[in-house]
C-alpha cells in the first residue's frame, strides 16, 4: 500500500516530536492517514500514542515540527482544525451530573450549531448510538458502554471530518467493545468519517482497523494493513509477533507509573 | 438505529460575530454548569450553616460587648452585609476544585477541543458562579430579617445587591480557578484554599470597621478585594449603612480585578488538558 500524498491526507505530520522534561514522548513522527479510513496507532503504554493524538487536536503544543489536520495547520489554526474534528479521551469526558441530553446540548452550542437544529441532531444522535430511551438520565447512572457511545455522540454532533478516539474500549466488556466497533465502522462507512484510533489491543487493532502503525518509543517502527503486516513476519503471524520483530518489545510491555495509573482509572470509571 | 446516521462531514458550522460567538459560548457553559444547581439537596444546608453560626452566636454575642464602633448601627446591622461577603468567599474559594475533579476525568479535554474562545469557557464558569452566589444572598437576606436587621428593601438596592454578590462571586471563583490551574492537584489545592480564607476574611472590613485596624493591617484590608465587596454591600443592603471607601471604588476595584482574573485564567485554563 503507498502512503497517500500530503494533499489528499486528512492527518500529515512532519517531524512532529514532543519532549517532556528529559523524556522524547514522541520523535520527529512521519505520518499520514488518507481519508475515510480507520486508521490505528497500535502500541504499548508509553509509546507515544496519547501524546501524538493531544497534539493533533490541539491540547498540547508540540516542540518541535507540524501537522495538518482536516486541511489547517495545527499550530497556526488551532481554531480551524477544532472546527473539523471530534475527540474522545481516554478518560470519561461525558459529564455525569448532567443528563444525556444535555451533555449533548453543550457540545451543539459550543459548535455552533444552529438553534434550530439542535434538538434534531441530539435526538439522531442518540438514536445511532441505541441511547434514545436513556436521554434525560444523569450520565453518572451510565454503565461504562453506554458513557462511551455517549461520548461517540457528542463527539460527532458536529459531523467532524476527523475523529480522534484515545483507546476508545479500554475497560468495557466484551459486549460494548463490539457495540462501539460497530457504530465507528458504520459512521466511518456512511458519513466517510476519518477515524484515528489507539489502541494497545490486538483484537481491537485486528478488528476495526483498515490500516495500522506501530508505535514504539516515540517512532513509528512499522506501517500497513493488518494483514500485511502479519504476512511480512509469517504465515501465521499475530500483530503480537510484528511487534516483537519491529520494534523488539511487547504491546503489553512498558509505560511510566503515571500512564498505567491512568489507564487504570479509565478502566475503573468505566467498568 | 440505522435511520438516523449522519450524513457526509460539512466543511464547519457558520461562525457569527466574534463577541456574539464569546456571549452565546459563555452562556451555553453556564448555562450547564446552572443545570447542576439545585441536584444536591444538602448542597443549600451546608451553604446556611456557616452565615447562620456567625450571624446567629458570634453576632448576638458581640452586640453585647459593644467593643466596636458601628456608628448607628446596630453590631449584627454592621456584621450582615460582612457575613455575607464572607459566604460568598467560602462557596466561591472552593470552585476550582470542580474544575480539578473535570481535569482529573476528562470532561476537560472535550471542552477545549472544541472551537469555543478559551476565554468563553471560563467566562461561563465565572457567570455559573456569580448565579450561584445569589443563594447566599437569599440565605443571608433570610437569616438577617429574622434577627430583625434594617434591610433596605427598594428595588434600587436589591439589584444592586443582586450584582454586587454576583460580580464577587465570580471574582473569588475565577480568583479560585487560577489557583487550580496553577496547582492541579486536589490535594494540594484543598491545603492552599484553607490558607487562603482565614487571612481573606480577617484581614478584611467584614466584622470590624477599617479604622480599628492597626495601620499595617488596614492596608493589607485595602489591598483585599473582600473589603471593596463588604463595602459595598453595607451600603447597598442595609438601611442607614454606608460605604467608606467609595461605591465607584468598590465596583471599579471588583470589575477590574475581575477582568485582569479571566484573562490570566483562559491563558491558564488550556494548561489543564496537557
């Protein structure tokens, strides 16, 4: 598969890097995602994932490099780029003293969108996400898969041209990580969303992703197609396996005690 | 299910005029952050207690004492409008705390991904609490008609008390919202809030007039915002109260220092999602 050229990309970045104290979370990354497509950064904890995707929706000023993101440069159009993109944390972003619906309402006035329209979309937006008979409960009654399709909702009332998803299933059971794989592949599929994922989940990787980079220590040590992936290690690779070979490690490895502590807390808020 | 997927990504929403856009985003956080008032019962309760202990004993026992001069009023008719603003301290003093508590889920981060002014986002934080800070007034407006205080009930007096504790009260929360953008911790922003409310509150003209103080401590009250909310409040609340220090200044003094808060906070305030 060729990399697709800059113009066409939805995501490019060129020598993105972002440096924390003494610690290079994320090396001069080379990358782009064409559009339409769900693309996966498949790596361990620490890997850098979580950093690249705070820099591409504009939370975290990179230190060195750029990216454009849905045709805006991220440094120079903050507000541009915002305009175009969705985004789920990895922690619970929904609020949950507040309903449902008005989780969604403040995202609609927050957006822009129009008075008129607003009522209109929160209701479709809960109906594609099975939350329609849940809209005026306070959020804090939610169970994890329900706060994560919520969190879907608000992030694509504005129909975004790209969505950023930080380990979108971590902590949900295998039922509702099956219900949000099926919600992204069919808004990805109807509305031609681009979606970027990460994720340290092979399955997940495996399953919902049309493309992968792996991660691993700030670079990105491979790039493809699962299935191509696999077959360049053997026949009967796993991405566990590419992973070993690329980059020498494992997916489960790694990952400071602050990343682990939140990725913990993630999973208990949403469990 | 299948009925209502969304259509093909648009371009971006139509924007209007940047100060609209500001208003209409203040609002719309606002107005979220009003939907949660009112879903804690005990909330109102613990808000009453601490006015009704220093209205209701320290209060009645200082006017005993008539230690402090209060001109023609009476020790609980000058000590009112003091509780008040001290009320108003307390609640707002702790809003930052939410703000830590969001940062530590996410709710954060989805907030400054999207296109509104970072200042807006605060803004609407600040107008929430200025809302909030209404309660107090009804609970101290209540507890001091029952201890018989001189209210001045006249429209005039009313709203201008309605504003003052309002523009307090968003003073003290985006004061407080700095100080969690600065911290970020809730351990340590608990500690740094107990530190900060004592010397607020008695370094001010809140339970005794400014020309008691020793002159080193009345220019650290003059150097306290409190004191320009007190001020104010004797005037406008109380019947035959009067300000000492100036109407003009004191909402000149509260108007600027909130403005010089908000612009420090939305410069803050990104720093939060990092």
């Amino acid at each position: 598969m060729h990399p697709p050229t800059p113009d066409t990309a939805v995501i490019s970045t060129h020598g993105l890097t972002r440096r924390y104290d003494d610690l290079l979370a994320v090396d001069r990354l080379e990358l782009t995602v064409p559009p339409e497509i769900i693309f996966g950064l498949l790596g361990p904890n620490g890997a850098g994932k979580s950093t690249t995707i705070k820099m591409l929706t504009t939370l975290l000023p990179p230190s060195a490099g750029s990216a454009r993101v849905a045709g805006f440069d991220i440094v120079a159009e903050p507000r541009q780029v915002r305009r175009r993109i969705g985004y789920v944390p990895q922690l619970v972003s929904a609020d949950g003293t507040l309903t449902a619906r008005e989780n969604l309402r403040l995202s609609a006035r927050l957006y822009g969108i129009p008075r008129r329209e607003q009522s209109s979309r929160i209701a479709a937006g809960l109906e594609f996400m099975g939350l329609s008979s849940s809209g005026d409960q306070l959020v804090k009654t939610f169970s994890g898969g329900m706060i994560r399709r919520l969190e879907l909702a608000q992030a694509m009332l504005h129909e975004p041209a790209v969505l950023f998803l930080d380990e979108p299933t971590i902590g949900l059971d295998p039922i509702a990580r099956r219900a949000v794989w099926d919600r992204l592949t069919e808004l990805r599929r109807r509305a031609g969303t681009t979606i970027l994922i990460t994720t340290h989940d092979m399955e997940e990787a495996e399953v919902l992703c049309d493309e992968l980079a792996l991660m691993h220590r700030g670079v990105i040590a491979a790039r493809g197609t699962p299935a191509v992936l696999k077959s360049s290690v053997g026949p009967d690779a796993t991405l566990e396996d590419v992973f070993a070979q690329v980059a020498g490690g494992s997916l489960e490895a790694g990952g400071t005690f602050r990343d682990v502590r939140r990725t913990r807390d993630a999973a208990r808020r949403l469990g | 299910m299948t009925s209502a997927a969304p259509a093909t990504p648009r371009a971006a929403w139509a924007e209007g005029a940047p100060p609209f856009e500001f208003l209409r985003q203040s609002l719309a956080v606002a107005a979220a952050e009003l939907r949660k008032v009112g879903r804690d019962p005990t909330e109102l309760f613990t808000r009453a207690v601490q006015p009704a202990l220093w209205l209701v004993v320290f209060g009645q026992v200082f006017s005993r004492v008539r230690a402090i001069p209060t001109g023609s009023l009476s020790y609980v008719e000058f000590l009112a409008p003091g509780i008040l603003a001290q009320s108003v301290l307390f609640a707002a003093i702790f809003f930052g705390i939410a703000v830590i508590w969001e940062r530590d889920l996410g709710v954060i981060h989805k907030l400054l991904v999207s296109p509104a002014y970072r200042g807006a986002l605060v803004m609407g934080k600040a107008i929430s609490a200025g809302v909030r800070g209404l309660v107090q007034g009804i609970i101290v407006y209540a507890l001091a008609f029952a201890l018989g205080v001189r209210l001045r009930l006249d429209p005039g007096a009313l709203v201008g008390v309605a504003f003052s504790v309002m523009l307090g009260s968003a003073l003290f929360a985006t004061f407080s919202l700095v100080v969690a953008c600065l911290v970020k911790t809730r351990e340590r922003f608990m500690g740094i809030g107990q530190v900060l409310t004592m010397p607020l509150f008695f370094a001010s003209n809140a339970i005794y007039p400014l020309d008691m103080m020793p002159h080193w401590l009345q220019l650290v009250a003059r150097a306290n915002p409190l004191s320009y909310v007190v001020d104010l409040l004797r005037s406008l609340m109380i019947a035959g109260g009067h300000s000492t220090l100036g109407l003009g200044l004191d909402f000149g003094v509260q108007i600027l220092g909130l403005v010089l808060l908000l612009l420090v906070a939305s410069k803050l305030y990104p720093g939060l999602a990092r």
